[in-house]
C-alpha cells in the first residue's frame, strides 16, 4: 500500500529544504505545470493554513492558466520556492483529494475555462470572508471567460441575495438553472428569493424541483413545508418537516418548523417539545427561543415567554416580531423595571 504521507514528503524534499512538520503533508497545495506527453509534472510546493482560501487569481499567468482551473485545490500560499521537481503527482493527489490534474496544455477554450474557474474560486473565498462587492467582481470576471458556468452564476444570486437584491438574484438564479436544469441548489435559493416575495407557488415550484433533483436535500423539504403551512396545508407541511428530520436528524430548523406547524395545530405540548429539542440542537437559533416563547405564552408562562423573547432578540437585534410581542408580554406582567432596564424595550410604546 502507497504510504501517501511519505511519499509527499519525499516529493516536497525535491521542492523545498524546508521540512514539513508534522500534519502539515496533508495540507500541501501542489500547483501543475503540465508537459504534453508526459504524465510527469513540474510542481511547486506550497504550504498552507488549516483555513480554506484560494489563489489569487492575478497571479495567473494567463499562459498557464490550467494551472489555476478547477484542479487547483484550496489553500492560501505561505510561502513557494522556484525551484521545481520533476514527479509523477498525479497519483497521489487523486488518491489524497480525489482530483485529476491536467496532462497538457489543451486548446484556447480550455485556457479560458481554467481562467473562469480561477476568479469563480477567489470569489468563493472573498464571499465567505464577507467581500460580496468583491465576490460579485470575481464572478463577473469568471463568466467573461466561460459564460456558461452555471456555478459562477448561482453564487453570484447567493451574494445578490446577501446584498438584499432580489431581482438580480432572481435572474442570476434563473440563467443557473437554464445551463443546469437539474442544479437543486438554484432551485432551492430561487425558491427562497420567490417566497421572500410572496410568490408561494413559484416558490412551492422550485422547492418541488430541488426535491426531484436531490430528494435526500432536507432543508428544500423544510423550506416546501413552511411554504406549505402558510397555505394552509398543515398535512403537507408536517410531512415535509417529518422528511426531513428523517434525513437529518440534526437539522434545528425542521424542528423549529415542525414545532411552529404544532403550535399552529394547538398541539402546544408537542411544539414545545420540538423547540426545546431544536435548542439542544442549535443553542443560538434566534427563531426557536422565540417560537418557544410563544409557546410558553399559550400555556400562561409568561414570565419564561419574556425570558425567551429576550433571549432571541439578544441573538437577532433586528427580530421585528420578538420586539413586538415582548412589548405585549412586558405589558402583561406590567414589569416597568423590565422596560427600563432595556434601551430597546423602554423605547416600546406602552
């Protein structure tokens, strides 16, 4: 059996003088300079933090772009040598990172597509660093070169989502799912942008189409039952939320949801067990502690509804319904210390 961590190590002693410490032969970012004919590369070695970043996609030379295609594994560069070594990786990073690198130069197409993949990949990093202006450049930039990256366009409707623009995420959505009519993922966030306004039988659509295309994806039968509970189909929605959990048992929002559809069905007990298992699941899920809250509200607890209510509104400032409904609370117990002790409730009409 290949010893995979010795073999790399081997191979980063062609590279570089520096040995590698222990634990870090698994997080080399090896960077392909493909010879046609030959299934032997020249590599550089790099070596790289345990957070997922990618190369920047300017420091390609758009002579090898390949070299930064979709081959090219995750990783920020510390440092790198010039020095290069002629070994056979291809092997090794297939059995490592279940990756083909390229054998050869491939014909212009191929350079423009690898381009693509290469701002796609540096706009995935600035998205989760939060860069979404950034991110949107990046993905621009990606499908200048491959207009038909079905993913370039998806992410760029997930950081119009963030940025609150429904509209082009809609679009961007809508030509993902155009190049890829099976891509759930497209489905499923066009079904969140149509829900988010209002349409919820658009919505009930895409979810359907995301379940057909990936029927072991939970959260698109989360997101079909609430649709469904605000039309009314309790059955429906309580199917759903079942689905899911029975696909993933540790998803706190199915349980949330389904707690909620409870509640809806005056099985107060039963929702309340479903939220405070979603807590146990997720102790800073803002819409369970208020979920919950309602719940205790039902059953007279109301001093555990505030606490609740408090609780959300701590995790989510912004928790529209939780403000509101812990104004109606604050006025039951008639608690004016409670009020005054908080900027955001004394500010509440009263």
């Amino acid at each position: 059996m290949l010893d995979l961590k010795a073999t790399l190590a081997e191979y980063w002693k062609a590279i570089s003088p520096v040995p590698l410490e222990d634990g870090q032969w698994a997080l080399i970012l090896l960077q392909l300079f493909p010879l046609q004919g030959s299934t032997r590369s020249s590599v550089r070695g790099y070596v790289i933090l345990d957070r997922p970043y990618y190369a920047r996609a300017d420091d390609i030379s758009p002579k090898n772009p390949q070299c930064f295609g979709e081959e090219m594994l995750p990783g920020r560069p510390i440092y790198s040598r010039g020095t290069a070594a002629s070994i056979n990786i291809i092997s090794v990073l297939f059995l490592i990172f279940g990756v083909r690198p390229s054998t050869g130069a491939g014909p212009a197409k191929d350079k423009r597509s690898a381009m693509a993949a290469a701002y796609f990949n540096r706009g995935i990093e600035k998205q989760v660093k939060g860069d979404l202006s950034g991110a949107i450049a990046d993905y621009d930039l990606a499908l200048s070169f491959n207009p038909r990256l079905a993913e370039a366009f998806h992410n760029r409707g997930a950081a119009h989502t963030a940025r609150g623009d429904l509209e082009k995420a809609y679009a961007d959505f809508g030509r993902a799912i155009e190049l890829s009519p099976g891509y759930a993922s497209a489905h499923f966030n066009r079904g969140n942008v149509l829900k988010a306004r209002g349409d919820l039988s658009a919505a009930l659509r895409d979810y359907t189409a995301a379940i057909d295309a990936k029927p072991d994806f939970a959260p698109a039968y989360v997101n079909r039952g609430n649709v469904r509970s605000r039309c009314g189909d309790l059955a429906g929605a309580m199917a759903d939320y079942q689905a899911a959990i029975s696909l993933n048992p540790r998803l706190a929002e199915a349980y949330v949801s389904r707690g909620c559809a409870r509640l809806d069905s005056d099985d107060v007990d039963g929702g309340l067990e479903d939220l405070e298992h979603a807590l146990k699941l997720d102790p800073n899920l803002a819409s369970a502690y208020y979920n919950r809250a309602c719940g205790r509200y039902r059953k007279g607890d109301f001093s555990g509804a505030l606490q609740d209510m408090e609780r959300a509104i701590e995790l989510r400032p912004d928790y529209r319904a939780a403000v509101a409904s812990r104004d109606v609370v604050i006025r039951i117990l008639d608690k004016s210390t409670i009020a005054s002790s908080d900027g955001t409730a004394a500010a509440l009409p009263r």
